[in-house]
C-alpha cells in the first residue's frame, strides 16, 4: 500500500476548504483517509495552514510521498527542510 500525503476538499460550492490528510493511493480525492494532519484555508489572506508538524514528519519518515500542492505547503511551513535535515548523512566526527 502506498501512502500520499494529499488535500481532500471540503466546505461549500466556490468556498473551497481543504484537509491535509494521509491516505492511500487507490482511494479516490475525498475518500476516506488514514490520518488528518492538517488543513489548509486558501481564502484567508494570507492562506492559512495549520499543521501536526510531528504527525507529518512521521509519515514522511515512513515513506509517504506527499502531492506537489502538499509539498509546497510543508516547505512554506518549514517542514520540508526539517525533514530534509533528519534524512541527509550525518558527517563523521574526526577524531
């Protein structure tokens, strides 16, 4: 089972709200999901994002792929980069 870190949308007809959720990859757009991680409101300005920086980083850790809209929303947070710190090499201390 692949996981995807993806926006399922909720709210009314051109009042656009979204989840960010795990789920897996053969479940449709709103289907039903894994985990809530966060949600996303593109209408406040400027956009806000509310996240479980803890719950997403374990996921990423795992191996979920997130989407591209996803992706730009962890770096806008700085999640992204604290993820990329945590998987690059660790250099070795001379001794």
């Amino acid at each position: 089972m692949a996981v995807h870190l993806r926006l399922t949308r909720v709210g009314r007809h051109k009042r656009p709200f979204y989840r960010v959720v795990a789920v897996d990859s053969r479940v449709p757009r709103d289907g039903k999901y894994i985990e809530l991680l966060g949600t996303h409101d593109p209408l406040q300005e400027p956009a806000a994002t509310t996240l479980k920086p803890d719950r997403v980083l374990d996921w990423l850790q795992k191996g979920a792929q997130p989407s591209v809209t996803v992706r730009t929303l962890l770096r806008r947070s700085g999640i992204w980069a604290t993820f990329k710190e945590s998987k690059a090499p660790k250099k070795p201390v001379d001794a």
